[in-house]
C-alpha cells in the first residue's frame, strides 16, 4: 500500500535514522535534524526507532492514503488536519482510507516529522532510507518529495492503540535556547576573548541555513593565527569559524572533512534544537565538559523511555 | 612532525579526534591508516565509525558503552601499535586522463602559470604516482599528493561554481578529482572518465584511502568510448593490489 503526494511542501524528505559506516568515503549520516523528535513520532505510531518517516520543512504535504493508517507529527508547532478537521501533535490518530492528511506551516519550530505506522519503504542505500539531497541519494531517488509522487509503505501493523506525548514533555521552540557545547578540536586556535565571545553570545541564526550547516551571526570570535588547519574530519554539531570570526554549526548532512579552524562542537542532544531554530532566532551557546555532556545525554535518553503515556 | 604520544581532541560528546602529527606525510597517514586498521580488526566495543584524515583519525563512540577515559586509554595502547607495517599492501588504481582540451580547459593557462608548454606539463603530471590520503569533502573525492615539486601552482584566486565532475586538477602540491560537481579552486588539466562516486554500487568511492593512483593519458575518441562504456555500467578501472 502506498501513499500519494498530492502536494509535498518546500522541502520534505523520507529520513530513518541515517547512514552509519560511509563517513570515510565522504558520505555524512544524514538523518533527521530534530532525532528526538523524530524518534518520538515513530514510537507514537508504535515503530521502531529506525522507520523511514518524513522530514517536513517550514511547510509541510499533503497526502492521501490508500489504506487505513496510525499516524502521528511532531516537532515543529504546525497545524495538522485530516480531511480538513485540525487533529492533534505529539500524539497518534489513525487516518482512514482514501483520507487525505495535511501538514501546514511551522509556526515556531521549522521540522516537523511524520511517522506512519509500518514506515516508509523506499529501497534503502548503502543501509539506510535517508535522503542526501547533496549526494543524490537515499529517500525517494535522491530527492525532495515532488507533487504526484506515490511512496511505498511496509505492511500496516494489525491493531494499534492511541499514544501520547505526556503534556511536560512537548517541546517549545520559539526562545532563545542554551545549548550544550565542548570546546575542540582547534580551540587553542582561539584567543582567550574568541572563547569568551562565543560564550557571552547571543548568536543570531541566518537564513542561509540548512541541513548541512547553520551559520550565525554574533560578537566575533578571533583567532590566534589565521583559519586555515591541515584538513579534518567534521564531528556532528562541529562550530567552524573562518576569517570572518562567525559560527557556522555543521549538521546532519555536513561535508566530512574541511580545513577550517573548529572551536567546539554542540552536543549531540542539541542538534534537535539547532534544526529547530529559525532564521532570526538567537542562542547561547554553553560551555559544559565531555563528562558533563555524558551525564546529560544519559539523563535525556532516560526521560525519553518514559515520554510516553 | 609526528607527535611522540597522540593528541586526543574532543569533538562533541560523540567522537574524538586523535591526532598522531602537526604534518601532511606519508608516514604521519599511514599511522592514522594503520590505527583505523586496528581498530576495525580488534573490534573495539563501543567504537561506532571512523573517519581518516591526513595526521587524524575521527573516531565516533557510544559513551553508554565505553567512556572517555576508557576509549582515550584503548586508542594510545592502540596507537603505539599502529606502525604503516600493519597495513595491507596498497591497491594501484590506474584512472584514464584526457589532458587538455574542453576537458582540461584549463592545462594551458597552468602550463603558462607554471613556465612549461602544455604538453610538458601534461607529460609530468602522467608521469608521477598519487598517494590517496583520505576520501571526502564530497563523496569519493580523493586528497592526493605526489605531483612532482615543479607542478606546485597557487590555487584559483577566483574559485569556479561549477566543477565537472571527473575534472582531474592541481592546486599547491595537491592532486584532486572532483568527483560530483561541484565549486572549486584547483586547475582543472584533465577530466577522467571513471566514476569517482556512484551512489548505486556495493562500493560508492572509486577510491580508498591508502590506495596509489596513477594516471594514463588518453585522446578525446577513447576518452569518449570509455565514458560510454561507464554510462552503461560495463567499464572499471584496473586494479591492482
């Protein structure tokens, strides 16, 4: 059974967990942007972590489906319907068939995710149904979701129940976030003032964002002796900084080495919150150690086993 | 200079760079080669993926099951051990290079720039072996170094938007193959026919890291006839080991 495209929004993509094992031959993971948030739709919809589901961007589809599903969205605050009667986020609803599902604009948040029960089950590359849209790979061949596009989806689970976020857990997006950050690889690159200008923030997100990076505005963060480094290899979350003393975070679809001076890396757990800013929008980035950011991904990851009533 | 005791340098709460040296060398890529070597044979729990650059290895982990201490403690034991000799042979990859041309649209302004007629510089660029360092950037684009010391050229003052992909070109004493399309600012003096990146193959990169690269010049008509033969999914490059 599958699902029609009737139209697909600016930039909507099939997205599982990522990737994993290619980095060497220059392939980034990909992957959602928001993964808790991610995560948390497919276990509404009572899927496994690692279901293909959709990556809706600013503003999302709108889809007909040929048989009976649970569904469920997060992420981005965006208004959902189905057959033109507003439904609810952060939780599942089943969608009959011949029903026809919209998602519509974020209005604070930029991702929105929609997980379908039995997932989505483009043919996966290289192991996984990621889209790379830089690559051309993964997803529906390579691409963003186009109007008359039919995807293909796994066998529908017999039963399901309705599932909920609990109320405390729902995200808002709309503030001016903290977000965890270790300094390194190349902070001794820095003055001592770049480090505290990148601390004392507040960075401003720029419109030229997106998933391979997010670039900001702010104080500037001097350097020692120029930005140029012996090639490396870019974490996830790595804060790049170039001759113009700015941020750019580098995301789930980064480019895998670069020969640009590093100064820290957002923690993993951020990445979400990161993906879910909008241009305009300012952070703080906080500085925390490699210990503190184990305890801290340990205690989120303990909160999401129980985020589900 | 290869740094008597690795440099551990974390990058987020997920990996770690360890870096063996502050020089683009044969010997420094090699260790990182010969660490990454170890690590997938000894099978070290809680190592996720890694990722070779010229004097560094990335090395991503699961903090649930190996903590920093531990994983920091795992890889200078490993990394005493990581001499090039661990290594399995290189492989020899033997890639076609039309030299000139529309291809090689810009041989000639490199050769004027270099102080040799075009054929020459053609001639020595064919002539030397390629080490591949590491492969990305973007996808199965391979670093290399060999050229010989004359063919050192500044890069593109102005860089081009658009690359095809193929375009075998030089810049400082580096050797690139752009292997989607893409901006950049090397001298372009040749396009191979290969297909460097091919998202559908078992294998996406052409290239490994570790591998020996050396280029065979062609005319336009095989060059040509190949590109038909690698659209039709019928042609690879030799490899040898």
């Amino acid at each position: 059974m599958n699902l029609l495209v009737q139209d697909a929004g600016p930039l909507t993509t099939v997205q599982d967990l990522g990737r994993m094992g290619q980095l060497r031959v220059g392939l980034p993971r990909s992957g959602p942007m928001d993964r808790e948030a991610f995560v948390l739709a497919n276990r509404l919809v009572g899927n496994d972590d690692n279901s293909a589901g959709l990556e809706c961007t600013l503003m999302g589809p709108r889809l007909e489906f040929a048989d009976a599903r649970w569904v469920a969205v997060t992420g981005a605050e965006a208004f959902v319907a189905l057959d033109g009667e507003e439904m609810p986020r952060w939780e599942s609803f089943r969608v009959p068939a011949g029903g026809v599902l919209r998602i519509g604009a974020a209005r604070t948040g930029v991702r929105a995710y929609l997980a379908i029960a039995g997932g989505i089950t483009t043919p996966p590359v290289l192991g996984s149904r990621a889209t790379y849209l830089r690559g051309g790979l993964g997803g529906l061949h390579g691409r963003a979701l186009r109007k008359n596009d039919t995807l293909p989806l796994g066998p529908a689970p017999a039963g399901g129940t309705a599932r909920r976020l609990r109320a405390e857990m729902v995200p808002t997006h709309g503030d001016e976030p903290r977000i965890d950050t270790i300094l390194g690889p190349q902070d001794d690159r820095f003055i001592a003032a770049g480090i505290a200008a990148l601390f004392g923030g507040p960075y401003e997100m720029l419109p030229q964002s997106d998933r391979m990076g997010a670039r900001f505005k702010g104080a500037r963060i001097e350097h020692t002796r120029g930005h140029d480094i012996i090639s490396d290899g870019i974490a996830l979350g790595a804060i790049q900084v170039i001759g113009d003393g700015q941020p750019i975070v580098l995301l789930v679809d980064r480019q895998t080495a670069g020969g640009y001076t590093k100064i820290g890396a957002v923690c993993s757990y951020e990445i979400g919150r990161v993906g879910q800013l909008k241009p305009g929008q300012r952070l703080r980035f906080r500085q925390v150690t490699v210990a503190a950011a184990h305890a801290e991904l340990a205690a989120r990851r303990a909160v999401l086993e129980t985020a589900i009533a | 200079m290869i740094y008597p005791q690795p440099r551990f340098l974390p990058c987020g709460d997920l990996a770690v760079s360890v870096e063996l040296a502050d020089e683009i060398s044969l010997e420094a890529n090699a260790r990182v080669l010969a660490l990454e070597y170890l690590i997938r044979q000894r099978r070290v729990a809680g190592i996720t993926e890694t990722l070779p650059t010229y004097r560094a290895l990335l090395v991503y982990y699961e903090p649930a099951e190996i903590g920093f201490d531990a994983l920091t403690a795992t890889l200078r034991a490993l990394a005493a051990e990581a001499r090039p000799e661990v290594l399995p042979p290189a492989r020899h990859v033997e890639l076609p290079c039309c030299y000139g041309g529309e291809l090689g649209f810009e041989l000639e302004a490199a050769a004027t720039k270099l102080g040799l007629a075009p054929d020459e510089l053609a001639r020595l660029h064919a002539g030397a072996d390629y080490h591949v360092y590491f492969v990305g950037f973007t996808p199965g684009l391979p670093y290399m170094t060999g050229m010989p010391e004359r063919l050192n050229i500044p890069r593109l003052v102005n860089p081009r938007t658009k690359t095809p992909a193929g375009s075998v070109s030089i810049g400082g004493i580096q050797c690139c193959i752009y292997s989607v399309e893409s901006p950049g600012g090397f001298w372009v003096l040749g396009r191979t026919p290969a297909r460097l990146y091919d998202p559908a193959a078992a294998e996406p990169s052409l290239l490994r890291a570790g591998d020996t690269v050396r280029f065979r010049p062609i005319e336009r008509a095989e060059f040509d006839a190949i590109a038909a033969e690698v659209a039709g999914g019928r042609w690879r490059p030799q490899v040898t080991a």
